[in-house]
C-alpha cells in the first residue's frame, strides 16, 4: 500500500459557486481542511436564473445540515404548463406533483423544489460558521496552477498564492482549471489528455428574472415550444429580448410584457458534453467543469452535489480521520478514478435525458414534435386538475 506523506490534508476548491459551496459544507462536515479562491467579489452575486433540487439532491443538503433554510429559500414545483409561441396552451398538469407525492417522496422524504439562483447562493453562504466564513475568499482569480510532489499551488491575480493537498476545479463550464490541467497533461506528455475545447453549443438562451405575474401560480412551471425557436442568436441581450418580444412565455404572457421589469438578465450559449478524462496529478474536476448539460431539465446543480458526495467519499478512504497526513500521489490518483467511475452511468444518463429534451422543446425533427406537440398533452392533456 502507497505510504501517506506526513503533512496536513488540505483541499483548494476554485469556484465559489453553488457546486463550490456545496463542497465547502461537505469538507467542513467531513473535518478536511480546505479553502475555497472564487474569482467574483462576492459569492452570492445575483447572476443567473432559476435553479432546480431534486429530491436526491436537497437529501445530500438535508445531511449537511441545510434543510430547514432552504425550504425557506424554495418553492415546490407541483403545475407544469406547455403554450406554444403564440400562447396557446396544450398541456396543462400537475403530474409532477402526483409522482413526487405519489412515488418520490415515500422513499426520498424530499420533493422537486425551485430557487432563485441568488437565494440558493446565500442561504449556502449564511449557514457557514464564521471559521469556515473566513475560508471562502472572494476577489481570488487563479491565474496559475503548479503540481510538485509534495502538493499543488494556486497563484491568484493579486499576487497570493495558496498551498494544498490537492485541488478540486469547480470552476463552471468556462474552467480555468480545466484549461491549466490540459496544459499540464501536454507538457507531461501524459497518455490521457482532454480536448482543449470539450464542449459544443448548438443553442443559446436569454434568460431575466422578473416579479411574479397575475395568473402564475408559486411553482408553476410553463415551458413554451416553437419550430426553431432557440436557433437564433444575437449578440446583444437588449436586441434579442426585442426580436422575440411578442414570443409567449404563457398562456397571457409575452416577452416584452416582462422584460422591461426585470432584475436581472442575461444570455448564454447551452454548452452540452461530457469531459473524457476529470482528473491529472493532484487536480480533479467536478460540476460543470466536468460535464456540462443544457437547462432545461435541471440536472447540471444536482449532479455537481452527487459529484461532490462521490469525490468526498473516495477521500475519506484514503486521509486519515483526523486529516493529518496526505496521501501518496498514487492514492490520490486512484481515488480520483474510483470517483470519475462510480458517476460515469448517472453523468451519461442524465446528459442523454437533457440533450433530447431541449430538442424537443423546439421542435428539431418530425419525432420531437409529434411526441411534446401531440402524445403527451393526450396523456396529460389541458384542464387537468389535482384532487383537492
């Protein structure tokens, strides 16, 4: 068996996001010391849209202590609507919530909930004590990432650098770890390098948060559906939102009769695929930096948590219980394989599942469109209501 080398384990997290936070509570439960670098000033900055936990996912929260808050923070998501461009609706629901009170919840406890991306971001941040506050720093970009045989270093724009065991890259689809560990695995000449490039988008989204309107119920959910609809892009978000103003996004609704009371918004290529290789060295990718599926079902958050579940339990096989040595390299390694395998079935699945229901939101081929257009609203049709 590799020997450990006798220093203290130390984890560097880069990327303060909800995956990244995620991580920070589930190191700080396990005793494993660890910093969290995350490049924007704040980590509960108001960026992005909606956020969905499904039941496996708020489970893994519910261990960490979070439950309560985040009930707090969420609504349950109990209607689902179809309309298509013009506002008709064909499909009216509540099927979800039948399934998940009929099925899911007396096996997970735990039901579909809906966040604000933001809410989400602070209710993790809140719940830190204040020594595992003083370990998220803000205003940290990593500019370079150096292995050496005793551990890793991240050296940030503002001249810090910071030492580890290892360090995990939880740095979204655009990765500045990912990038910096292809560069490191092509001047190793190592057997198995990524793509520089792993991700393609085929599609792009507007997206803008907004007060809740009259005759939208709290959990509704209203997908709208078009023969290409997504398949433009604009550059500018101001141009967009007006080239698709008169578009529904319900049954009374339109674009530009939200728009203009925004929050916040923003745009965005769907970036789709699964990396080849998650980890070299002492770094491992997890979340989006490692496999990346379009929104629409909900899964990238979720499966960033069941990454995070799998990637700590292989650790606790290999760092003492009291973290004070760190593993051989060897050990590491292996354990970043073990991690990378146990989540390659559930990764694939869910990809698959997310690919094929974003092309058939918009209708991309004759099957996608008799199946969303016509089979499922004759089995969920418009006008169905729940019991009660």
């Amino acid at each position: 068996m590799d020997g450990n080398i006798d220093s203290k384990f130390r984890v560097i997290v880069v990327g303060g996001g909800s995956v990244g936070l995620t991580a920070a509570h589930a190191l700080s439960q396990a005793g494993i010391d660890y910093v969290v670098l995350e490049n924007h000033s704040s980590v509960t900055t108001d960026v992005g849209a909606s956020l969905v936990l499904w039941p496996h996912g708020l489970r893994v929260l519910a261990q960490l202590g979070l439950l309560k808050p985040l009930r707090d923070a969420s609504v349950g998501m109990c209607r689902t609507q179809s309309v298509t461009l013009t506002g008709e609706k064909y499909r009216d629901s509540h099927v979800l919530d039948a399934i998940f009170e009929n099925f899911l919840l007396p096996v997970t406890a735990h039901e579909q909930t809906i966040f604000h991306r933001a809410h989400l971001l602070r209710v993790l941040h809140e719940n830190f004590g204040e020594a595992d506050k003083a370990c998220i720093l803000t205003d940290k970009k990593v500019t370079d990432i150096v292995v050496n045989d005793d551990g890793v270093e991240a050296r940030c724009a503002d001249g810090s650098t910071h030492h580890g065991s290892i360090l995990i890259g939880v740095d979204e689809a655009h990765s500045v770890v990912r990038q910096r560990m292809h560069e490191l695995a092509v001047k190793a000449s190592a057997p198995k390098v990524n793509p520089e490039q792993p991700y393609l988008a085929e599609y792009r989204a507007l997206w803008c948060t907004f007060p809740r309107q009259q005759g939208v119920g709290t959990g509704d959910a209203i997908d709208v559906h078009g023969d290409g609809a997504s398949l433009q892009c604009i550059e500018d978000i101001e141009a967009f939102a007006a080239r698709f103003g008169d578009h529904a996004i319900s049954e009374h609704l339109k674009v530009k009769d939200v728009f203009h009371q925004r929050y916040t918004a923003g745009m965005a290529n769907l970036e789709e695929g699964i990396v080849k290789h998650w980890s070299w060295d002492r770094i491992v990718l997890v979340g989006d930096a490692c496999h990346k599926f379009t929104p629409n079902q909900g899964l990238g958050y979720n499966n960033g948590v069941q990454d995070v579940v799998r990637l700590l339990n292989e650790l606790r096989r290999v760092v003492p219980v009291d973290g004070s040595a760190t593993p051989s390299l060897g050990a590491l390694t292996k354990a970043f394989s073990r991690y990378q395998a146990s989540r390659k079935k559930a990764v694939k699945k869910d990809y698959k599942s997310s690919f094929e229901t974003t092309r058939m939101s918009v209708w991309s081929s004759w099957a996608y469109y008799i199946i969303h257009r016509h089979l499922l609203p004759s089995i969920y049709p418009v006008e169905r209501k729940k019991d009660g």
